[in-house]
C-alpha cells in the first residue's frame, strides 16, 4: 500500500487489499515460442494469452474485473462480455467490471475487427470465467473438507450442503488465478443461463444519453490544450512555404509544429485551434500533383492495374454442363467509412513516457507503430483505449492518434487533444477499396448451375497500423516512413476475396482473385472488407440465373445450398417476410433476397426486402426489411438486433447513395454535401430481425454478417421493381432513373 | 465577458464573439452532450435547443445569444432522475455508438415541447437534419414516440396531482 503511484498494472491490482495477480501477460507471451506439445488448442484468445488472470481478476472485497483486449465500438460487447462472466461466474450482472483495451493492463488481441470480439474475447472470457468457478470450489472445497461435487456457487460464493459460505473474496489467495487454462471447460448448461441470452441493457448508455463523458472527444485532462492539423491539400502535396510569424501571434496560439509536409498548430482553446488551423492553411503553400485515376471509368482502372492472380477456390464435375449462360461484372466504388464524430486522440507527453487515449481498434499495433515513429520504445508508449463515434473499420482513428503523438512530443508536459475537421476525416480517412467482380455462369437442363466462375478485382483490405509507414503523420513528417507494401489477407478470411467462395454447392466452380497492389487511393478495413461487393455480386448474379432458370429466388437458392444452418436463415427470413412464389408486388414495388454466411464461417444472414421505386425520379426506398440470423449462442439479443438493423441501415446506406468523388488531384467529396449518405426522409417502414439462437455453439460474429445481404436484397428487389438489372454501385436515383428510360 | 444562460444558469463567457456555442459549451462550459459533427450545420450533432427552438450550435456564434435561454441534454435530467426523452432513449435501447444521439434527443425534445402527440411522418421530418451512422434510425423512431407517450403520461399525472 506505501508503494510509489506507478503506472503499472501489477502494482495496480495489488491497490486496494486485491490478493491476486501478477500480471501474467509477460510470462504468457514468453512462452509463446515454447512448444505447446499435443496439448489442444485453448479456446479463443486463451490461445495467445492463456493465463486465467489475464482475464480476469476477483478483489478481496469480492469486486470482480474482466479484462478485454478488444475495443468497444459501439457494437455493445462491453454488456456481452459482462454478461458472460456473470454468469460463468455465478455472480449478479452488476458485480462485474469490464476493462477493455490498454497495452498496460490488458492482453493483446490484436485488432478489434473482423466480427471477432465474441469469438475471441467473448469465448476467452467464457471459458476463464468458468475454469475460475472450478477453481474457487476446488479452493473452498479444501477449506471445508468437502467435496467439490457437494458445492455449489451462488451470488459470488461457494456454499455447503450445511449452509456454510465461502465468499469468491475469501477464497481468493495470491496466485489461485495465475494458473493457464485449461483447453476445456465445464460450461454452465444454458438451459439455466439467468444473464447470458436475456437482452441486458447496455452499460455504456445512460452516460450517453446523459451527456456523461463516454467518448475521448469528451476528455479533458489537467492542462489539456487543443491542437489542429493542416493536412496537404492532396495526397503526396509537398509544402513548399509556410510563414507562421504571424499565426504564432494569435490569440492563445502556443505553438506551431512543422516536420517536413507535417503542420500542426496547438492553441489554450479549441476555437482558437481552428482559428489559428485556417491562417496557417492559408499561409501554407502546396506542390500538388495530378496521381487520381479517373473516377468515373474505375472498371478500366482497376483491371488494367497489374495484379497477383490466383485460383482460390476449384472444383470440376465435367459430367455436368450447361446449356444457358449469363455473364455480367459488378462494380463498386471507394466509399467512406464516414464517421458522424471526426478522429479524436488526446496524447500526453511526459518523462519521456507517451501516453495516448484512442478510439483505435488495435492499441497493441498502433503503439507500435507510434513508437518507431517517434523512434521510442514501445514500452515507452502507452495506448488506451477510449471510445469514440462509431468506426466501422479502419477510419482516421489511428492517424489522429499518431498527430496527437507527434504534436504532444512538441509540447512536453501538456495533454494534447486533437479533433480533426469534417473535412480532412472525408478526405483523409483511408476508404473502403473499390472492387470490380465479373462473374459467367451456365443452367443446366434441370435448372441448376452447372458452372460458376467469379472473379474479383480489389486491393488489400488492410493497411492497419504495425508499421510506422502506415501512419499519416509518419508519412508526412520530414524523415518520413514509407508507406508498407500492401498484402493480401489471407484465406479463410481473406480480404477483397472475403466471401468470394459461394456457400453454394455448384458441379462446376473457380474463383480468381485479382490482388492489386497499387493504391490510387488511401484504403483499409471498411465493415465487412471484400465480403460487401462479393455477396452483392454473387446474390445479384443467383437472381440473375434464377431468372434465367425461370425459377423462385428462393427456392432457387435453396437449391444450391447444402449447409443446413444456411438453409435455417433462409426459410426463416422468407417465412417471416411472406414470401410467396409468382407473388405480385403492387406497382412500383419489388421484393429482394439474399443470403450469405460472413467469411463463410461467421454468423448466418438472410434478409428479405420490399423496396419501392418513383419510376418518375428514379428514387428507390427500402420500405421493410426482414433478416433472420444465426451467430450461435445469443449473448444479448438486443444487442445482436441493434447490430444487425444497423448493418441494414448502412448498407443501405452504402448501396443506394455513396461514392468517394475525387478529380485527377484532389478527393472532392469532404463533407455530408458531397459525400450524402442517408437521412431520415430514407428510413424504411419497419425491419425485423429474427434470432436462430443455438444455445451451447460457438460464438459468430455478426458486426459485418448484414453488409452483403442487405446490399443484394435491394439491388433485387430495386430490378423485380423495375425489370432492370443495376450492377453499379452505388445504385442512385440517376442510375435507376437512366435504367427506367433506357 | 457575456452573459451566457444554459440550463438555468448563468455564466461569464470569456470568448470571442464569433466563437460557435458548440465550442462555448464543451470547452468553456465542459458540458459533453453537444458534440463536434461537421461544423458546417450538416449533420445535426451539436444540436441544442435556444428558447424552445433546435439550434445548430457549431454554427451559431456566441454574440447572437445575449439574452437567450440554451438548453443542453445535460439540463433535461441525469442518470438517476432521466427526463421522459431520456428514459425512453434508455428504455428502447437507441444508441449504438451514441455520437448522434444528444443531437437527435434536443431535435426530438424541441418537437415535443411544440407538438406533444407527433405523427411518425412528423418525426422523420423534424429529424430530417439529423446524420446516424450506426444505422440506429428505427430505435431513434421508436425512442421519440416514447417520449411522446411518456411525457403524456407524466403530464396527466401530475395534473392528476394538482387536481385537474
Ligand atoms: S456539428 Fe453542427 S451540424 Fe454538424
Ligand atoms: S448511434 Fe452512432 S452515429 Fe448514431
């Protein structure tokens, strides 16, 4: 207790009378390299940080902590996570506290991304919480003499058949928990489940709607300042003059920061900031140069680009042909990640210690990635993760933390926010990637495909931090870092071949993709990488072909689909739609379907849509949206429906209104006027989400599972409204109304 | 110095003149709820509500105020004593990442305190300036129809109270 306030988790977990834990982090990730024998995989990131106390740990006075590596995004897995250990644990929802990404005090998972919280943060919960269970009857089965079978836990202690009690904070000793876990464990039946699968309501809302500090934006430390960014006109635009004299006189102006094509000004205030940003843009001059393809021919672009083909999906049956062929090629355009809050860090430099609050999505990485740009030590840095306005994949969040970093260095002793403006998160964020897919198919005499071939088009879905030289401000400070060269994601997941294999069973199929390494544009992770425009692709294309086969969507599909849980979605969302085959929309109106499985091995997703169209303006609506959904055991429900009607709305979104704009220089789309994106007039009547739960199955992630159905189930219904086919994205009023008149 | 009234209060606001509320409010003021969108009076989330009426704060300099009464989220009620627009904002679970959300419940707050018994067309049209990312928009919908019917209930209540 007399010991020195350090930073250091060990010291505090040890505050307060706690009886456990070292932090086991250290000596788990030594022990990476050692052989794991044949002993079986431990489940979820209990594989890369396998000691119990790493996730969680249990006071002396009973207050119960979970540890998570990944980062609330506003998806609600703070409440999952919380829910999960009560119950493993046996202790009321309330008892627990969640602590969520910090490279001081929590495991190191990586990026938060993928759909994979639940799967790897939520299952390592899941089973630690339950081996600790185990362990503190095995504890309180020795005290009393007892054995463990007679025991029993209830409300945060282990209870005797003769009524003695033996609360978690009395059983815990130094190091009970620092124990690695155990491959198996003995789960709670969910048939007596009291927390999990019950739709708690979310821990992060009542300061949300309060106006209580939840976001980063929100933080405002001792001494704090504000700082802004002037961001180069244009990518690689050198600064070729910049008098700041008369911007360092300003009002509350403390300092202006230069390093090389990196400008910065930090200001008392925050309104004084922006004042003092827009002088210093204006006395900054740019050599820009003309590097932008051209926007509206991005088919050409992108597949006159050399790419890294290969063959990742094969299967022949050449017993089986076809007699009827379709061919057709889908595009998609960059498109933005869009965040209603621009990127916001604040970083406080002091002792030669950074630390930095982030809404990134990987604090481990992105530490990293600060320190070789700052040239420190990553154990100088600290990364903690605060949230911020809902990401949706690899937005500016890292940069900004890199500018507060770097601007922070400047001002030692001084915590620095940094917000960016509307402008420069739409210009500067890295974007979705566009993508072009070209798909031929063949009927066979009996009305299936016969022969499948799909190829797409796309560059890496990731260029998330780890590297310095993916940090804007690295990349435009005087010794600048290269930007990294660009990989694929590798398959099973994959990147822009995400969901490019059909969950279909085809006689005759081949996949090709075509990875483009040159970036004409800034890109990264959006909401569902590649799997967006490969299941809008693939589900427009089987409508294509079931028209072609003269056959039911639906049925059609089903046809093709082998895997049962596959077909569970499928008849679900079609049973609760109404949907009935030849049945007659009424005028103007269309149904659409489409199914995927994300990643092919994520949650389930069908959605049903009924879409209107103005054939006079070409306006399309999403009226009402039915999905149903399985991501195998159901946490919360509400909070699975809250992320699936979200990936309808956004989707929607995406797939009716949005492309990046940009000349041969500049990105021309910077704010909500040239980057529209939909608003209330565009709300559909109702969506329903239907939950296949199955209690006692793995977790799947469902963050992304909606993109590419939701996207495919309006394209289709917008061409059963209008008998013409739009395989452009986005699908805007003009496009349809061109389609209308053609 | 100006007098600035927020949520009942007065305060001495040190700031230039064409300093945004916004900026008054969460630097000055160090109130949350107002949040940085756009700047630009696009996208709705620093709405807050001036004499009764939503207001875009980013793009609202401080010298039009004199004399104004501005309410924020945080004026409307707290955790533990939520106002109706509150409650029901808690009650149907409508946030994902919250970011819009104050902007959308001074909106929603402003046509209830005008219109007590909107429509849902009324509803969509009020919000109509108001961006969600998330893609939160049918809880939002069924949030302010809540609110509706809360505040109803609340208000025949208490007249139940005063005897009315
Ligand atoms: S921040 Fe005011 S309208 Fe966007
Ligand atoms: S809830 Fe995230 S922007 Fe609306």
């Amino acid at each position: 207790m007399n010991a020195p306030v350090i930073l250091d988790r060990r010291r505090v977990l040890q505050g307060g009378g706690a009886l456990i834990v070292s932090f086991s982090l250290g000596r788990a990730l030594a022990q990476e390299g050692s052989p794991a024998g044949a002993a079986p995989k431990r489940p979820g990131s209990l594989a890369v940080a396998p000691y119990l106390d790493s996730w969680l740990r249990i006071d002396a006075d009973g207050r119960i902590t979970a540890f998570t590596g990944k980062a609330e995004l506003g998806q609600g897995f703070k409440t999952a996570f919380q829910q999960i250990a009560a119950e493993q644990l046996d202790v009321p929802f309330e008892a627990i506290h969640v602590v969520t990404a910090d490279t001081q005090l929590t495991a190191n998972e990586g990026y938060t991304a993928g759909s994979h919280s639940m799967q790897d943060s939520g299952t390592a919960i899941l089973n630690a919480a339950a081996q600790v269970r185990e362990l503190l009857i095995a504890q309180a089965a020795g005290r009393l003499g007892l054995a463990a079978e007679n025991l029993r836990t209830e409300n945060g202690a282990v209870i005797a058949p003769d009524g003695r009690r033996l609360t978690y904070g009395e059983l815990v000793a130094a190091d009970l928990l620092h124990v690695q876990a155990q491959p198996q464990s003995k789960l709670k039946d969910p048939a007596s489940f009291k927390i999990m699968g019950h739709a708690v309501p979310r821990v992060d809302i009542p300061a949300k709607v309060t106006g209580g500090e939840a976001y980063v934006q929100d933080m405002r430390l001792s001494g704090m300042v504000h700082a802004r960014v002037v961001r180069p006109p244009s990518y690689g635009a050198q600064l070729v003059e910049c008098d700041s004299a008369a911007v360092e006189r300003l009002p509350g102006v403390l300092k202006v920061v230069r390093d090389g094509n990196f400008l910065a000004v930090i200001a008392n205030k925050e309104f004084q900031a922006i004042k003092a940003m827009n002088a210093l843009a204006a006395a900054a001059k740019w050599k820009e140069s003309q590097n932008l393809p051209k926007q509206d021919d991005l088919l050409n672009v992108l597949t006159g680009l050399p790419s890294q083909d290969s063959i990742i999906f094969e299967r022949s049956d050449p017993s089986v042909s076809g007699q009827k062929t379709l061919e057709a090629t889908y595009t998609r355009p960059y498109q933005s990640h869009g965040s209603i809050g621009p990127s916001c860090a604040v970083a406080h430099f002091v002792d030669d210690a950074m630390t930095v609050w982030t809404h990134t999505q990987g604090v481990y990485p992105d530490r990293q990635a600060i320190a070789e740009m700052l040239r420190m030590s990553p154990a100088s840095v600290r990364l903690i993760h605060v949230e911020g306005s809902g990401c949706y994949g690899h937005n500016g969040a890292d940069d900004v933390a890199a500018d507060a970093a770097l601007i922070a260095r400047a001002l030692p002793g001084r915590p620095v926010r940094v917000q960016w403006m509307r402008e420069q998160e739409h210009a500067w964020e890295p974007f979705g990637p566009a993508m072009v897919t070209k798909l031929k198919a063949s009927i066979d005499g009996g009305g299936r495909i016969a022969d499948w071939n799909f190829a797409v088009w796309s560059n890496t879905h990731s260029m998330r931090p780890g590297n310095a030289g993916t940090l804007l401000a690295a990349q435009h400070m005087a010794q600048a870092f290269a930007v990294p060269p660009p990989k694929p994601l590798p398959l099973p997941e994959g990147g822009g071949d995400r969901n490019a294999i059909p969950l279909y069973t085809f006689a005759n199929a081949r996949v090709v993709h075509h990875f483009i390494a040159a970036m004409p544009l800034r890109i990264s992770a959006m909401r569902g990488l590649g799997a967006y425009h490969n299941v809008f692709s693939i589900e427009s294309f089987m409508d294509e072909l079931a028209g072609l086969a003269g056959a039911d969507p639906v049925e059609f599909r089903l046809r093709h689909l082998e895997d049962p849980r596959g077909r569970d979605v499928v008849e679900k969302a079609a049973q609760e739609f109404g949907w009935k085959q030849d049945r007659k929309p009424p005028p103007g109106r269309g149904y659409g379907f489409a199914f995927a499985r994300y990643k092919n091995l994520a949650a389930y997703c069908a959605i049903a849509s009924e879409v209107e169209v103005n054939s006079e303006t070409g306006r399309a609506r999403l009226l009402r949206a039915v999905a149903a959904v399985d991501s195998g055991q159901v946490v919360n429900p509400d909070g699975l429906t809250n992320q699936i009607e979200g990936a309808i709305m956004q989707s929607m979104s995406w797939t009716l209104y949005e492309s990046v704009s940009f000349d041969d220089t500049r990105i021309t789309s910077i704010d909500w006027q040239t980057y529209p994106i939909l608003r209330f007039d565009a709300v559909p009547d109702r969506i329903d989400v239907h939950i296949i739960n199955r209690p006692g199955q793995p977790f799947l992630g469902s963050g992304e599972t909606g993109q590419g159905p939701a996207a495919a189930s309006i394209a289709n219904a917008i061409a059963h409204a209008t008998g013409k086919r739009l395989r452009d994205l986005p699908l805007t009023r003009k496009r349809i109304k061109d389609a209308i008149d053609a | 110095m100006m007098t600035l009234k927020v949520n009942g209060q007065d305060n001495q606001i040190d700031a230039d003149p064409d300093t945004p509320l916004l900026y008054v409010l969460r630097d000055d003021l160090k109130l949350n709820a107002a949040k940085f969108g756009c700047g630009l009076g696009q996208c709705g989330s620093c709405t807050v509500i001036v004499d009764g009426k939503a207001v875009l704060s980013c793009v609202t300099p401080l010298v039009l105020l004199k004399g104004k009464q501005v309410t924020t989220l945080e004026g409307l009620g707290t955790v533990s004593a939520p106002a109706p627009i509150q409650r029901a904002f808690m009650e149907e679970q409508a946030a994902q990442c919250g970011y819009c959300i104050a902007g959308m419940m001074m909106r929603a707050q402003a046509l209830l305190l005008r219109n007590p018994k909107p429509t849902d067309a009324e509803i969509r049209a009020e919000l109509q300036p108001n961006l969600c990312r998330c893609g939160t928009h049918m809880r939002i919908l069924r949030a302010v129809h809540r609110a509706a019917r809360l505040m109803d209930t609340a208000d025949a209540s208490a007249n139940a109270r005063s005897g009315q």
